[in-house]
C-alpha cells in the first residue's frame, strides 16, 4: 500500500536521486589538479591548449565554476586521459555543487541555521 501526504491524496513519492555527498563538490578539482602535475603542465599552458585563461583553470580547481563537456574532452585529449572517467568525475562534483547551491537558497535552512548555529 502506498503512503499519502498530511493534507492531500497524492501519493509521497521515495526519492529517486542518489544521495548527494557534499564533500564530492571538490571532487573534480582534486582530480584535475592531479592530472595537471601528472601532465607537467601548468596552469598557464593547459589554460592556453583550452583556448581560456589560467584564472578558468583556478576556478574550476577550486569548484568556483566548472568546464563544459566541449572543455572536458578536450582535457581528456590534452591530458591523455579517459573521457568517460574524467566526465564521471565532474557530474559527481557538478551535482554535488547544484545541491548545496539549493541547500544555500532554502529559507527554510537559512532559517534553522540562523537559530540554532548562529546563537
């Protein structure tokens, strides 16, 4: 038998996402940060072979922003890596970066944050 919510018919669904690991939003940045020391290249020249600058490079170390698939693959190719675990890499920290951005927007957790972290 299915449960329905407090107040309507409507059956309460199970969550169908995999649980997010937060820690996993500098994920790729740790990944790539290895991949550019096993290269023996620097920010500057990667940077340079994507055809961006190496304060993209930064960011994306630091989980500030994040490449597009264009940018992954060709990383994969400069780097001689596998596109298809190098791609796996990024949707982990990617996804994991979109839910804390909910999480931030909540009011709800604001809320709570507000009362109970910052009394």
């Amino acid at each position: 038998m299915m449960e329905t919510g407090p107040q309507s018919n409507k059956p309460i669904e199970a969550n169908k996402e995999k649980e997010v690991n937060l820690d996993d939003v500098y994920l790729f940045g740790r990944a790539l940060r290895k991949i550019i020391e096993t290269s023996g290249k620097n920010n500057t020249q990667i940077g340079q072979e994507l055809g961006i600058s190496p304060a993209s490079i930064s960011k994306w170390l630091n989980a500030d922003a994040f490449p597009g698939e264009d940018k992954i693959k060709k990383l994969a190719e400069i780097c001689c890596i596998d596109y298809d675990e190098l791609n796996h890499i990024f949707m982990l920290s990617k996804k994991a970066y979109d839910a804390e951005k909910r999480f931030r927007k909540n009011p709800k957790i604001k809320t709570l944050k507000k009362k109970f972290w910052e009394d």
